[in-house]
C-alpha cells in the first residue's frame, strides 16, 4: 500500500514537473530565431520612428519610412521570400540594445554604429552604411567646428549614442546635455538649450535638409559605420543575414534603395 502511494505520489511530481517545463517559454538565446521567422514569415525589426532618411514615422499613412526600413524589408523578403513580412517595432538609441536582449525584436537596424564595446552584447551584420559624427548649428553661429567648443558652450547629444561619447573625447570641456531621442534633441536646439547638435552627419542633414535655418559645421570627427545588429549566438540568422546584403548589393536594390533616399549624394554608400 506505501509503495503504491509512493509510485503514485512520483508520477504526480513527475506530471507536475512536464507542465512547468511546457509552460516555460524558450528564452532568446534557446531559440533559432531564423527557423521561428520561416514559421511565422515575419521578421521583427526595431527602427527607429523619429530619425528622418533612416526611420520616420508617417503620420497621415501611419507607417514608418526611410533608408533602414527599406532595407530591412528588403532583407526580410530575401530571407522568406516575396510574401515575408517585415514588422516594426519603435527603438530609440537608449532602448534597442535592452529590447533585442529581451526578445521583443528580432534585429535592429536603427543607424546603429558598430563598435567593439557594443560587440561584447550582440553580434553585427557587415557594414550597410557609412556615416561619421558632426555638428549642426544654427545658421550663423560662431561654432564652425568641433574644436570650437569650449566651456561656454552646451552640446545636445541623445542618450545611448556613439555621439554623446565620442563627443565627450573631442570638445571635453563642452557642457554636454543628453535628451532621450532625437525629436527631442532637435527640440531642445530649437528653443535654444544647446549651442549646437552633435550625432551622425546622415542624421543631421535630414534635419538641416527640413529646416533651413539649421546648417552642419565642420566635417566628421568619427568613423560610423552601421551594422544590424543581432543576438548573440544566432549564427545561422546573422549569416542569413549577411547572404541577403550581399545579395541586395550585387542584384542593384541596395543602389535603388540609397538612390531613393540619398538622391544628391554618394556619401554613406556601402558599394
Ligand atoms: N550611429 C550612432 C550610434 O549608433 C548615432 C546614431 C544613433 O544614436 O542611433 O550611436
């Protein structure tokens, strides 16, 4: 009769045990991220939604738009063909790390710069685009450069960026004042909190390109190129990844796709 109970008492531990193993959902780093896209012909990308060129978002159509976007649509349709579906999800520079960490994206392609610091979290694609980091001043401002920037002077920069960093190292007597996005950077130049704007030249011609009061100073102080980036340890996905750029590059949609966006120029350009 004890034995019985036993052996009873057991299968019911041993059931109990199966059902908290198949609620428990996969983490990020358990799941192929390439075989779950094939599943549910969907990529998952975080852009960014306030970055014109690169990723805006449309309000009258209610869709994001720019020169990552295409590209991440681009990919997704090499990877799942014709009928894959991009999906996307807002990041600003702050959040996209601690977003694809927690699996709500797949990938981001948010003008992200790669860098060795960034490459002990997540893994890169090859590089999509060239950018380097400027200045954008009012017109008629006496900042004509970085190496203008002195202690009387305040530099807006956007939280988790390359530029609030690299600008730390190049004007290191500036006051410097992070904002969370880049809206809100431009804002904040606007209304006269900061002497100049500091982040990617691409960016920043975007910005200067919509309001013409606003104007670059002095040429590129860094290196930036973007990579999209991707979870640790999905190696088949960064190599689907990387088959699909190269694929873009050599059949001309890469070339297309920068035409559309960067009609005047051949800056950035990849290839
Ligand atoms: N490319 C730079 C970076 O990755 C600046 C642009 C951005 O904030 O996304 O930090």
């Amino acid at each position: 009769m004890r034995k019985k109970t036993m052996i009873r008492l057991l299968f019911l531990l041993g059931l109990v045990f199966l059902i908290l193993a198949g609620c428990k959902g996969k983490s990020v780093a358990e799941e192929n991220i390439l075989e779950r896209s094939k599943q549910n012909n969907t990529i998952t990308w975080g852009v960014k939604y306030d970055t014109r060129l690169f990723g805006m978002m449309d309000i009258k159509s209610s869709t994001v738009q720019g020169f990552d976007i295409d590209i991440a649509k681009a990919i997704t349709q090499e990877i799942l063909g014709k009928d894959g579906k991009a999906e996307f999800v807002e990041v600003t520079s702050k959040t996209r790390i601690p977003l694809l960490k927690n699996g709500n994206i797949d990938a981001i392609i948010a003008t992200m710069t790669i860098t060795d610091e960034r490459k002990k979290q997540v893994d890169f694609s090859d590089v999509y685009f060239d950018a380097g980091q400027s200045l954008l001043v009012k017109k008629g401002s006496p900042i004509k450069s970085v190496d203008e920037l002195n202690a009387e002077t305040t530099v807006l920069a956007v939280k988790g960026s390359t530029s609030a960093v690299n600008i730390r190292e190049h004007a290191p007597d500036a006051k410097i004042l992070e904002l969370e996005n880049y809206a809100e950077a431009f804002t904040a130049l606007q209304s006269g909190q900061g002497d100049a704007m500091t982040t990617d030249n691409a960016i920043l011609l975007g910005m200067a390109d919509e309001n013409p009061d606003y104007t670059l100073a002095g040429g590129t102080f860094t290196n930036e190129p973007y990579g999209i980036a991707i979870n640790k340890g999905q190696t088949e996905f960064l190599d689907a990844v990387n088959q699909a750029l190269k694929e873009l590059i050599a059949n001309g949609t890469y070339d297309q796709i920068y035409q559309k966006w960067f009609p005047d120029t051949t800056q950035g350009k990849v290839n």
